[in-house]
C-alpha cells in the first residue's frame, strides 16, 4: 500500500472542498481544511522516502483534523464538513493498517 498516494488524496480533497466552502460561505475558518491539506500533501513527500518522523506527524495531524472536522460538521449541521471527517478518517484508518503490516514485515524478517 503506498501510503503516501492516501496522503496525496485526503489532501486533495481536504484542499478542494475547504476552498469550495470558502467559495460559498466566504468565511476564513473555511480555510483551515485547506491549511491541513497543504500541510499533509508537504509531508507526502518525506514520507514516500520512508520519513518515520514525517508519517507519524501526518497520523497525528489526521486523527486531530477528524475529531475537529467531526464535531464541527455535527455542530453546525454543515455536510462538508462531515464529508471532509469521513474522508478523513477513512485515511486515518489506512494509515494504521499500514503502520502495522510494516510492522508485521519488519517482525517477520528478524525471525
């Protein structure tokens, strides 16, 4: 799994629909989605060069974006928003399956 192409693509849509609801709401909060995506797709790249460091950051900055998409998207009833969680959690999720399938290969090799 290349995990750096899931980066690549919660970024895309992060950024896309983030400037979508700027576009319709004209509301500079709308722009944080954005901000995380540009983060994330700027990380995509040490992590393609396998960046432990770097892949970490980006589960962290995942998980902390899901929880806020989610309670933002529930509070104001704003389906954009839960759109950008769900997306984002599914990402998250995949992140974590592919933490621990290296680890099962890494395990695997020492034995």
């Amino acid at each position: 799994m290349n995990i750096y192409r899931i980066m690549i693509a919660n970024a895309a849509v992060l950024i896309g629909l983030g400037i979508f609801g700027f576009l319709i709401s004209n509301s500079p909060t709308a722009l944080i989605a954005p901000g995380i995506g540009v983060i994330l797709l700027i990380l995509s790249f040490s992590v393609k060069k396998d960046n432990k460091t770097s892949a970490h950051i980006a589960v962290a900055l995942t998980f902390v974006s899901f929880v806020m998409f989610l309670v933002t998207g529930i509070m104001r009833s704003n389906m954009i928003i839960i759109v950008m969680a769900v997306f984002t959690f599914f990402a998250f999720v995949l992140y974590i399956m592919d933490f621990m399938k290296r680890k099962k290969e890494r395990e695997a090799e020492v034995k």
